[in-house]
C-alpha cells in the first residue's frame, strides 16, 4: 500500500478587506496556521499565509470559495457601475 503524504503545505492568499472575519472564523474553527504578511497587490485586500495538512483540505477549500465568491461579487458590483457610468 502506498504511503500517504502528511507533509503540510503552504499558500498565500489575498483576501478581500471585507471577507476578513468570515476568513478568521474559518481558521480558527478548523485550527489552520495562518500569519499575516502584509497589504496584498489587489486594491484593499491583506495577504495572509497558510499552513495547512492534507487533513485541512477542505476548511482551505472553504477560503479560498469564500475569497472567490467576494472577488466576483466585487467585479460584479464594477461592471454594474461602468454600465451605469455609460448611461
């Protein structure tokens, strides 16, 4: 039988200013290693690294949903005040 990894892995992230406390509670409910790095390269967002076990998968999986949903939530929200700005 083959050996599974166990190796913790490690990601940036750049999560939007207004996911933040949605982000904390999913790291701390799931007890993921998270450090703040600083001001990430997007306008308003904070990058934070990870690390995390193949056993944390999913609570990662959870983030980077939630940062997704917000990202397109706020290209949404542009693209709605470019075709107001046009009118």
């Amino acid at each position: 039988m083959g050996k599974q990894k166990t190796e913790p892995r490690y990601m940036e992230l750049d999560v939007p200013q207004e996911a933040i406390t949605e982000v904390a509670e999913l790291i701390e409910e799931s007890e993921i290693e998270a450090n703040l790095l600083g001001v990430g390269e997007e306008e308003e967002t904070i990058t934070i690294g990870f690390d995390y076990t193949p056993e944390q998968r999913e609570s990662m999986m959870e983030i980077l949903e939630l940062i997704e949903d917000y990202n397109s939530e706020e290209s949404e929200d542009e693209q709605e005040e470019e075709e107001t700005e046009e009118d």
